[in-house]
C-alpha cells in the first residue's frame, strides 16, 4: 500500500520530487510572500497532468503567476527595493 502522507504517488512518481525541486527553486527568494507565490506556480505547473484537471491547474498556477508579478511590481514601484538582482 501507498503511503499518501508520507509519500505520494504523485509527488514522488518522477526522477524528483516537486518538494525537491520546488524548495530548490525559492531558496534565493528575497521574502517569504514571494517564494510562496513562487512555490504555487512550481506546484500546479510540476503536478498539473495529476491531480484535478490540467486546465484547472493551468488556471490555479496563472492565478499565484499574477499575484506574484503584482507583488514584485509593487515592491518596484514602493521603491523599497533597488532593482532586483538575478545570480
């Protein structure tokens, strides 16, 4: 039997798991509300063939795509942060 706690199967049914891959991918992340934005979209886009309906997922990840575009957008124009620097 599957443990769907612990492990998945459809977190763990790739080479990686999206939890790997996902904390992976927000560990520059310059604020918490942003890496979670960041970690949404990773989520839905990464398990988007699995779980509900690829549309639905679609949607799910464009949702937190824009908010975290919003977010960035309004850290610019709060001129609280100096341009963002990528590496």
């Amino acid at each position: 039997m599957h443990d769907i706690i612990n492990n998945p199967q459809h977190y763990t049914d790739r080479r990686f798991e999206v939890i790997e891959v996902i904390e992976d991918a927000i560990e520059k992340a310059i604020d918490p509300v942003l890496a979670n934005c960041q970690s949404q979209v990773l989520r839905y886009i990464l398990r988007m063939w699995d779980k509900d309906t690829p549309l639905q997922n679609a949607k799910k990840a464009q949702w937190y795509l824009s908010r975290l575009i919003d977010k960035l957008e309004d850290r610019l124009e709060d001129r609280q942060e100096k341009p963002f620097r990528f590496g």
